[in-house]
C-alpha cells in the first residue's frame, strides 16, 4: 500500500511539472538581446524563471520588451471553412442545376454532389490557411514593472501547454 501511495506522489509531481511551464516562445529584451525556445515556468515578483534549452534562468521583468508565441498556422481552420462552403456551393449548384420533380435531399446525387465540392474546398481552405501563422505578440514597451509582472501572469496561463 505504500508503495502505492509512493508512485502515485511521483506521478504527481511529475505531472506537476510538465504542466507548469509554456509552450515555446521568444523573448525579447530592451537591450537588444533574446531568447529563442524559452519556456515561461514561474513568477515571483518581478522575478521570472525561464527555461532556455536545458538550462533555467532568472530574468527581472524590467529588462522584458516582448513576447512572441508562435502558434501555428491556420490550416485546419482554413479547411474546416472550404468544407463548410464546399459543401454549400455543392447543395446550391444541385437546387439550381437539377430536375425540381423531387424533394430534398433526394436519395441520388445531392451528397454525391457535394462531396465533390467540399473535397477541393478543404483542399484550398487548407492551402490557404497554410500561408498564415497564429502569432500571438505581447509588447511591454509602455509597461511599469507591476503591470508587466501582472499580464506576464495571465500570458502564462493562457499559453500554458494543457490548454
């Protein structure tokens, strides 16, 4: 039974850790430097504890200009909504373009019909949702050390990697 108990506190703290810090991002400071693949872990203050590929460091808030989330691109966005036109431009081009002595949806071709639209749709829905990027970019050029101290919080939470 201890041994249980044992494993089920490791797991915790393991848990604990992996979802404590944030997804990858660029930080960048008033000096001109940075910090590519940080990881945002903790604040205490105007103390920030920050991961950079294996190593942790603590950066004053002050010397913070920015903050850049790259979260992807818009791709299945892109497709979900050539889909949805896809398959509506499919069902209007069969009401326009078919016998009216049937009732919709009929059992023949309205589907058919509209999967042959939604599939090139996604297609080109993805295709451009491809060529633009979910960049989320925090400036704290015109911030006090309290106010950035206080959306620095809330940027943690809101890109923490379980989200």
């Amino acid at each position: 039974m201890k041994r249980i108990w044992f494993f089920i506190f490791i797991g915790f703290l393991f848990t604990s850790y992996t979802i404590s810090q944030t997804k990858p991002c660029e930080l960048s400071f008033k000096d001109g430097k940075g910090m590519r693949n940080a990881r945002l872990i903790g604040l205490h203050q105007d103390l920030l504890l920050v991961s950079d590929t294996g190593s942790y460091k603590i950066i004053n808030v002050e010397k913070i200009k920015k903050i850049k989330f790259d979260n992807g691109s818009y791709m299945i966005m892109g497709a979900a909504f050539g889909a949805v036109a896809g398959f509506i431009g499919g069902v209007v081009y069969y009401e326009f373009f078919h016998k009216k002595t049937r009732s919709f949806p009929p059992k023949d071709a309205a589907v058919g019909i509209s999967l042959v639209f939604t599939i090139p749709g996604a297609l080109i829905g993805g295709l451009v949702g491809k060529f633009f990027r979910d960049v989320d970019d925090y400036d704290f050029t015109n911030y006090g050390v309290y106010m950035k101290s206080k959306e620095i919080k809330y940027i943690m939470r809101d890109h923490a990697p379980w989200r």
